[in-house]
C-alpha cells in the first residue's frame, strides 16, 4: 500500500514539476545576459515608466497629425510598455511604428490581433483561413508552417505579440462572436490546432498569445457589447472550455489573454468577469496550473469589462493578477488610477515592479535588446512571398470538405455527355467558383441576389431546367431556401458547395438531403471557391473533415475523401518549382512584346499533375485594344498535328484499323497507281516518307489568264507590291476561277475558306491529285512535310467512317473538357475570343480571324491533317495531361497505356521524329527546337503561327506557349531570333531544379 502511494505522490510530483515549469521562450534565453540587459534598462527607469510598461494601447497605423499626436501623448505621458495597432496597411504601420520606437526611452512591444494572419488587421497582405476551415486539415504540420509563416511576416513589420490561436471550443451553433474563429468543437482537436500554430509563432521568436480563457465557445452573447456568461460545472468546463488552454499552458506557450466572460463556476462574484477575477487568474491559472507566462487582458475598453463606477477597470486586472492592460478605454486616466492605487497601497509596488520585469525579460527574449527600425523598402513584395502564397493555397485546397458523395458522382466524369450549369445564391455570375469551374468544362453561370425580383429568379430556373448537373454554391447566409430550389434538387443532379459557416447548411437541410453531393469551403474567399471547383472537378482530391457538426445532417468528422483526375492548379512550390525564378519567364516574354516578336501570347507551365504558371500577355494585335486573356483561343499551326490529327491517328491504333507497316494506298484508295501507294504509314509519322515539304493548292484555283508574269518576286516592285514572307513579294492583282471559287455559300460551294470566300466542293479532287503526282524524294530521308499528315487525316477518316474533326470532338475534347479546342472556331464561338493572325494580302485578302490560317488547311474547309485546330493553353494542357497519363484523364481511358507508350516514346533511327511528334536533337544546340536541358524523353510540337507544346515525361511536365507572331505578317520572324520559346523552356527548367 504504501509503495502505491509513494509511486501515485511520484506521479502527481512529476506532473506538478512539468506544469511549473517555465514557458520554452524563457527556458531557452541565457539568462545571465538577458538579466543584464533587463536590470540595465530598469534601473534607469522612473517610478512612472515602470508602471507604463504595464500598459498595451491601441493605436491607428495612421501618419496623421492628430494621430501621432495622440500616439506620442501615450509614449511621453504613460511611458506605455507596447502598440496594438488598428486596421490599416502595412507599409503606413511601419512607418507609424518607427516613429514610436524612435520616440520610446524603452523598446515597444508591437502586437498583432492576428487570429489569421496579418490580414484581420492590414489590407495588402496574405489572406489565409480563418481557424474554422484550418480546423478540417488533418494534418496539423501545416498548421505549424502556418503559425511560422505568420510568425515571418509579424518580424518583417516589427511585431513581438501575436494574440493567437484563438483556442475557444465552439460548440454553441448561435456564438455570435467565435464561430468561424474557433478550430472547432472537439476539446482535443482544438488544442492540436492551437498547440501547432503556438509552436509554429513561437518557433519563430514571435510570442502566442491563447484566449479567450477560461473559454468562448459556449456563448449567446458577445463580449463586445456586453458580459457573457458560461453556466457549466467545473467538470464541464475542465473536459471542454478549459482543456485546450491547459494543454497550452502545460506545452510551454508564453501568453494567455483572459477574457471578459462570467464563469460561476469558477468564481461566483456576481457578474466578476474573468478577465477580473484573482480566482480564475491567479488561483487557477498562475498557481494551480503553474503559467509562468504573460497574461493580458482582453480589450478593457469592450462592454464585458465594464465595472463599478468605483472601480478601475485596470486596477482590477492588475489585482486579478494580469501582467499587460490592453487596450483601456481610457489609458491616461487608468494610469493615474493604477498610480494612485499603488500610493493607497491596494496595489503592490513590488508586484507591479515584477510585472515590469517579466515585461522586460520577454522583450529581451523576442529581441528588442537589438531593436532595428522596420525596412519599408520592399516590405510589401516581402510579406506577400511566393510560399505565403503557396501556403495559403495549400491550406484551403486542404480544407475543402466533401460530407455528401452519392453513387461517387464527385469528380464529375463523362463530361461531353451532361450539360452542366452553375447558380450561384448571393455570389456574382463569373465569381472564381465559377470561373474555376469554367476552367474545366464549359458551364454555363446563373446568380441569384437578395434583391433579384420573382420574374428574374423564374427565369432562371426555368433555364437550369435544360441542365443535367447543377452547380449550386451558396455565398450568403442572408437568402433562405427557396421552394424551388428544392423542387430543382429533387430533379436534377445537385451538387452543393457552401461558403459559408458550416452550421448553415441547416437552412437548406431539404434540398441538401436531396442533393448528390456537398462541399464545405467555410469562407467565400477566392481561394476556398477555387478549391472547391477543383474538388468537384478533381483538379485535387478532397481531404477534409467537418471540425463541427450540423444539426440533423452531419457530425463532426465527417468527411468523404475524394480522387485527383484532373489537372489542378497551384502555386510552384507546391510541386518544388522556385516562383522566382519562374517570374523569367515575365521578363522573356516583356522582351518579345517590346521588341515586338509577337502582339501577344499564353504561357503554361504544368508540373506533377499541377498548373503552376498560366499567364496571359498582351493584346490580339500591335495596335489593338483587346488583351489577351485565359480564354482567348489561338490557331495552333502545325501544332494541330500532334494536338490533333496524332490523337485520331492513335485512337485508329488502338482499334486495329492500321499497323506501323502498314501502306498508305491501302486506306487512301486514290493514291492507288502512284508512287505513293507503298508508303508505310510509320514513314510518313516519322517525315521520312520523301513527300515534297508543302503543295500550294490555291494555285489550282488561280485564274492563270488574269495576270502576266509570275506571283512571286524575290524584290519589292510595282508587279508584286504586297510582302509574302521573310525573303518573298507577291502580286495580288490575280483573279480566281469563277467556277472554283464564290463569295457566297450555294450548292457545290459550301467549302468555307475565309469570310466571303468558298471553294467548290469538288476541289478536294485536285488536293488529291496534286499530291499523288507531286515529286517523291528518298524514302528514310528526314524532310517535314505538311503532305505526311494530310493522308493520314485521310486514311483516319476512311476508316473510322466519321470526319476526324467530329472524331477528336466526340471521343477526346469534349470528354476532356476542351471545348475552347476546334477545327472553325466560329461554328462555336464569338469572334471576339479568337485571336486573329495575319492580314492576308495575297490569297485571302482579309484578316484571318477564324479562319485557319495555313493556306492548304483552309482549301480543304479549315479540317486538315497538317493545321487547322485552334485551342487555348489550358484547353491543349488537358490533352498533354493526358499523353502523361498514358491515356486516362478525369477517371476515364481515352487510349490504351501501349498505345500512348509506342507513339510517345518512339523515335526514329535517322532523325529527331517521333511518332508524329517532335523531339530534341541531343548535343546539337542549334539543330533542336527544344531548350538545351530537355530529356531525351520529351515530345512535342512547334506551330508556324508562333505556337509550341513540350511534354517531359521524366519530370511529368508540361510548357505551352501561343502566340500568333504572324500577325500583321508572316515576314515577322523574332520569335525565333530572339528563340522565345526555348529561353522560356530554359527558364522553366532552371526553375524545377
């Protein structure tokens, strides 16, 4: 028995040491030099400064006159110990904050209420989530990098203190004041947010600061505007409100703030808030639990510290047994109140003097021994870093909570077979869920607002009736559910994506049980709305769970994991890419727009399965005034062969319809009788066929009598007055045959060639026979020639029975989401989306815009073998994706793994080619299209408009660029003497290493 006890007084003895001890910032300090500089800086001060250092007042981050004024009052006057500072910017705080150290004998605390970041306080800065939406990552890792991250930032802008984490436990669903601010209603999960983020601050140097002790959560009332009150029993309490605050105290945090909340049950003094009671303060905190640390005082100026007319406010803190008076409503008076206490003796000289001291030391510790002024240069661009960005990015992609997933319908599959719609309630049309959801398949948007009329709203729903899947993201606690909303669940397949506080959902609990699927983003924020459309889509899968429950839906913890299918989109570091070195690429592509290589152009950059760089710069043309933007579609050239025309080629593989041997008369029944019949059709992918580079078939509809003399000139002269390329003039006075070409559309001439202009039909016989008696070269001699593609588009079409342009629609672009990529854009969307390329003068005398630009694509109606597909760089990244994916993109097979793996990995013994694709030349600089850094694995493409795609197997990456260099002239050739595209590429690798 005895040994029993002596074991159990052990156990109790150990636990008391631990909850003893220091907090790690002070056990971590040399003492002797700390001691040295505080006993230096305490000597020196008066009776006066000693109290002030006590005092934490509010201050605008404002440079006004009256502002700093009533600032330097506060420093010369009280002699204040530290600055929270209001809402404001950055750079003005720091200056504001340089002058107040300048002007303070002892240095200043500077503190932040930053519950999530710089940005509760200070617009211009990162905005990362709010603790609720924190509260549903699971991995608390990334909650320390987080409170690191804040804790950087608080350095860069001087500040000591940050009152965080917020360690309330809420689980009262009507608090008005926690909520979103709390990590959740679990005791012990909270602690594990709260204990993360501490380490992450105080790792840093950065002192936390818990509150609102003894505990927030369970409140009706806010503490604001009055007193709240917690009625629980002492059990209650230790398991829920308290625990997150000991488990704090016990891991060696520095700070806890007391709140202004009436706890009876700690202490019944009738309406004694905590942040007054020496029960709470010093008996429980300070002598039962041991807390070592600085206490603060909530706000004194808020309404739950409001006290006898008699009384002090500051007075009482002081005596409950707080270290640091915040924000007193009236901090001159409270001075003189606490002055003269002391002088009545009510309170302690020498307990005032060892707050000031413990204020010294922890000042010493965070580095004010040292104190440098903030450096404004450059504080901006330093606060907002590329890992705070990746870091907010990650955190919310984190988040995003997936509670309902009937028959697995998230990520959305089957994409070309369901039109999708997107309602937002109390969100714009265009907002970024929408946008991001836009970014993956074509949806079309709807909004409804509080002030949108019955008629508008009808109208709406009675266009979503045409929709399979409907979108329905809820930006607003302000706009009820709507009868028809739930009739519209109750008929379509609804999925809903909630910004809002989790508890919401409540109000829409009819049509959300109705619903097939449900997201929680928690915040109506850019980056929780972008997320979510890519969870819902697959861009990322979904890891998330519900930090609190919904009452009659869901409980806390609930959380469906979902796959990633798609591409995602993400900051660089996110994939180990360096942002800055990426920022090269800006600076490349500046160059080639003032040295007018190009009017405009889109960059993509995709690594590991994420968009990490998709830019768009510039305009449509030199002296235009439309930018190009994300959705702008350019013609992709001879890009389209592999974007294109290889896809159909491949899916003809994969179904059998032709080997590699196998010879192109046997599918193209025309070249029968010429010396092209036997060509192997692995020749002509590898552009060692010996087929002539190019045919010019508009010369078959040139009018031979209409002019004298030849069409081209290799000098400028009154015959040939219009610039053709680099090196030739051409005449442009020529007529074309009546019976070949019209300007109108009518029977026999529904060949479109450009706007006004048509072919007749049967000119797709002369194509043929131009080839077939075109000169043949040496067969295995690498020559490119457009030729090679035109019959393979041929023989695809002769045997899948279907023209190649629907082919690729049906079985790959629309599936994929690509519906920005197409053979005659204008069939399928505005003008004002395409980017135009040349001003042709010569065959189609107009501005191409449209219209393909390659003069043998656009004979044939603008679906050829060798161009004719236009696309934006987001759209062909999807095809890329899925060459990397060896087939499968968004969850669905689009081409066998052996397929992909013979056509991307093949290349031929006498050349660079691949199967249809481009290569690098390895060790040969100037003979390779491809940056000198490239592996041997990478495949692509180049375009002749100023286009390029490269697909990098070894490092699962992807680089985009369009541009239509050819506008207003082909002749412009500095893209590539200035070599644009491959000095991005260089950039791009430089970046991944």
């Amino acid at each position: 028995m005895r040994k029993v006890i002596y074991t159990a007084c052990l156990y109790w003895f150990a636990i008391s040491c631990f909850a003893q001890a220091e907090p790690d910032l002070m056990a971590k300090v040399d003492k002797v030099k700390m001691d040295q500089w505080v006993d230096s800086v305490f000597d020196a001060m008066s009776y006066e400064e000693r109290i002030g250092q006590l005092f934490m007042v509010v201050v605008d981050p404002k440079s006004d006159a009256r502002n700093i004024q009533k600032m330097m009052r506060y420093i010369n006057e009280i002699h204040i110990g530290g600055i929270l500072f209001q809402k404001g910017n950055p750079v003005t705080q720091a200056e504001v904050c340089n002058r107040a150290q300048k002007a303070s004998r002892v240095p200043l605390f500077i503190s932040l209420d930053g519950e999530w970041g710089l940005s509760m306080r200070l617009n211009g800065t990162t905005r990362f989530p709010k603790n609720m939406m924190l509260g549903a990552i699971e991995d608390n890792n990334l909650i320390t990098e987080y409170g690191k991250e804040v804790a950087r930032q608080c350095k860069e802008l001087g500040i000591q203190i940050n009152f965080a984490p917020d360690v309330d436990v809420n689980s009262n669903v009507e608090n008005p004041v926690i909520g979103l601010r709390s990590f959740g209603e679990d005791p012990n999960a909270v602690a594990d947010k709260g204990i993360a983020y501490a380490k992450g601050l105080e790792g840093m140097g950065v002192i936390s600061v818990s509150k609102h002790f003894p505990g927030h959560g369970d409140t009706s009332d806010d503490s604001h505007k009055t007193l709240p009150s917690v009625f629980h029993s002492q059990a209650r309490l230790d398991s829920v409100e308290l625990l997150p605050f000991k488990r704090y105290v016990d891991n060696g945090f520095a700070g806890v703030m007391t709140g202004h909340l009436y706890v009876p049950s700690l202490d019944n003094t009738p309406n004694l808030p905590a942040s007054l009671s020496y029960k709470i303060i010093t008996g429980l905190l300070k002598d039962k639990w041991g807390f070592k640390g600085l206490c603060f005082t909530d706000a004194l100026a808020m309404k739950g510290a409001t006290t006898k007319k008699t009384d002090n406010p500051s007075v009482k803190a002081l005596l409950a047994g707080n270290d640091v008076l915040l924000a007193p409503a009236t901090p001159i008076n409270d001075f003189s109140a606490v002055k003269e206490a002391i002088d009545e003796g009510i309170l302690s000289l020498e307990e005032v003097e060892a707050k000031c001291l413990k204020i010294l030391r922890y000042k010493y510790i965070t580095g004010l021994n040292r104190y440098s002024p903030v450096k404004v240069q450059g504080l901006s661009k330093r606060l907002n870093s590329p890992h705070a960005a990746w870091l907010a990015a990650k955190l919310n992609a984190e988040a995003i909570t997936v509670l309902k997933n009937e028959s697995d319908v998230l990520p959305l599959k089957q994409l070309g077979k369901k039109k999708i719609a997107a309602l937002a309630i109390g969100g714009d049309v265009g907002n970024e869920f929408q946008a991001m959801l836009n970014r993956y398949d074509t949806v079309a948007c709807f909004s409804i607002g509080r002030n949108s009329t019955a008629a508008y709203i009808q109208n709406v729903y009675n266009r979503l009736a045409g929709y399979d899947i409907i979108i329905c993201s809820v930006h607003t606690v302000r706009i009820p559910e709507s009868l028809a909303l739930k009739q519209l669940a109750a008929k379509k397949e609804l999925i809903y994506a909630f910004f809002t506080l989790p508890y919401f959902c409540k109000d829409y609990k009819n049509s959300a049980t109705k619903a097939k699927a449900l997201v929680i983003g928690y915040e109506n924020t850019p980056l929780a709305q972008e997320y979510a459309a890519q969870v819902i889509f697959g861009g990322i899968g979904a890891k998330g769970k519900l930090p609190v429950s919904i009452p009659g839906l869901y409980y806390s913890g609930t959380g469906i994991f979902t796959e990633k299918t798609r591409l995602g989109y993400h900051e660089p570091e996110e994939v180990g890419a360096d942002a800055g070195r990426l920022d090269e690429i800006d600076l490349i592509v500046s160059e080639g727009l003032s040295e007018k290589a190009f009017p405009g152009c889109q960059v993509l950059v995709a690594k590991d399965g994420m968009v990490i760089y998709d830019k768009s710069f510039g305009r449509y043309e030199f002296r235009g005034t439309q930018d190009v933007v994300d959705n702008s579609v350019y013609d992709l050239a001879s890009a389209s062969k592999a974007a294109g025309t290889l896809l159909a080629v491949m899916k003809a593989y994969d179904e059998k319809k032709f080997t590699l041997n196998s010879k192109i008369g046997d599918f193209v029944p025309e070249l029968k009788g010429s010396n092209k019949q036997n060509l192997p059709v692995k020749d002509l992918l590898y552009h060692q066929s010996g087929l002539t580079p190019s045919i010019n078939f508009y010369l078959d509809a040139i009018d031979k009598n209409s002019y004298k003399g030849s069409l081209y000139s290799n000098t400028k002269n009154t015959s040939h007055p219009v610039r053709f390329d680099a090196n030739t003039y051409v005449r442009n006075d020529f007529r074309y045959y009546p019976d070949l070409v019209s300007d109108k559309k009518k029977p026999g001439f529904t060949t479109e060639v450009a706007r006004n202009f048509y072919i007749s039909d049967s000119f797709k016989d002369s194509i043929i026979q131009d080839i077939k008696s075109s000169r043949l070269g040496t067969r295995g001699k690498y020559v490119y020639s457009c030729i090679n593609f035109i019959l393979l588009k041929m023989m695809v079409e002769n045997q899948m029975k279907k023209p190649m342009d629907r082919l690729l629609h049906d079985d790959f672009y629309a599936g994929l989401g690509a519906w920005h990529t197409t053979y005659n854009p204008l069939r399928v969307m505005d003008t004002l989306q395409i980017v135009p390329t040349e001003n042709d003068l010569f065959v189609r005398r107009q501005l191409l815009r449209g219209y393909v630009h390659d003069e043998a694509a656009a004979f044939q109606g603008g679906v050829s073998g060798n161009a004719g597909l236009f696309s934006n760089a987001n759209d062909l990244a999807k095809v890329m994706q899925l060459f990397l994916n060896q087939g499968v993109y968004g969850g669905e097979r689009y081409l066998s793994e052996e397929t992909c793996r013979l056509f991307t990995q093949s290349k031929s013994p006498t050349c660079r080619r691949g199967l249809g694709f481009d290569k690098p030349v390895v060790g040969n600089v100037k003979a390779s299209p491809c940056s000198p850094q490239t592996p041997v694995s990478v495949y692509g493409h180049t375009g002749f408009t100023g286009t390029c795609f490269w697909v990098d197997p070894d490092n699962q990456m992807i680089y985009i660029f369009l541009s239509n260099r050819v506008n207003p002239s082909r002749a412009n050739n500095k893209l590539s003497s200035l070599d644009i595209r491959t000095r991005i590429q260089d950039a791009i690798y430089k970046a991944i290493k």
